[in-house]
C-alpha cells in the first residue's frame, strides 16, 4: 500500500471513513486494471499469434505488464492528494521554501516509472 510511502509533508486522510474510500477506490482501481490488461493481452496474443503452442509461450508473460499496471494506478490514486495540494520544498538547510504542485508532479511519476 502506497499510504506508507508518502510524502509526509502533506496532509493526509485522518478521518478513518475518508482513508478507507481511498484505500478501497486505489484497490479496486489497480484490480480492475491489472485484469483488464491481463485479459486484453490474452485475448490479443490468441487473435494474433499462430501456431497456440507459440501463444501459451508469450501468455507467461502477461502477469508483468499486468501488475506493473497495478502499480502504477495504486501509486497514483493513493497519492492523488499530493497532486492537488503540491508538497513542501525545502532548501540543502531544511528551511521550508514553499508548496509545489509541480514538484509533487514529478516525484508521483518518478515513483510511478519507478
């Protein structure tokens, strides 16, 4: 769960109504795409790849793409909040220099491609 690997800077759902909708929209959301890709890639591996026995050899890799989809939309809807309210920057002295929703940007999708 990517809760635990957030941004402690910014402000989280302390309500436990409001974290468990979070936690529960990121599950289903990254299920619902693993699966989703599982099943396109199957389906598009048997239209398109002959003979079957070279079919069954390319399905053992569709787990791969199918949890790194997973992930990837877990990462990003259990840390959507940082997107909406940016995150602190700091200088090399730990003094506080702002809020950035750009630099919450571009540490979500490092974590994303990660």
């Amino acid at each position: 769960i990517n809760y635990f690997n957030r941004n402690a800077t910014t402000e989280a759902a302390t309500d436990s109504d409001a974290f468990t909708k979070i936690l529960m929209q990121s599950y289903i959301g990254a299920v619902t795409g693993a699966i989703s890709v599982a099943m396109g890639l199957k389906i598009a591996i048997n239209k398109y790849v002959s003979p079957p026995s070279k079919a069954i050899h390319y399905q053992r890799f569709v787990a791969l793409p199918a949890v790194m989809t997973a992930a990837a939309i877990n990462i990003i809807l259990m840390r959507r909040n940082e997107l909406e309210t940016g995150i602190a920057l700091q200088d090399d002295n730990g003094n506080d220099m702002g809020i950035s929703q750009n630099a919450a940007k571009k540490a979500l999708m490092e974590m994303t491609f990660s």
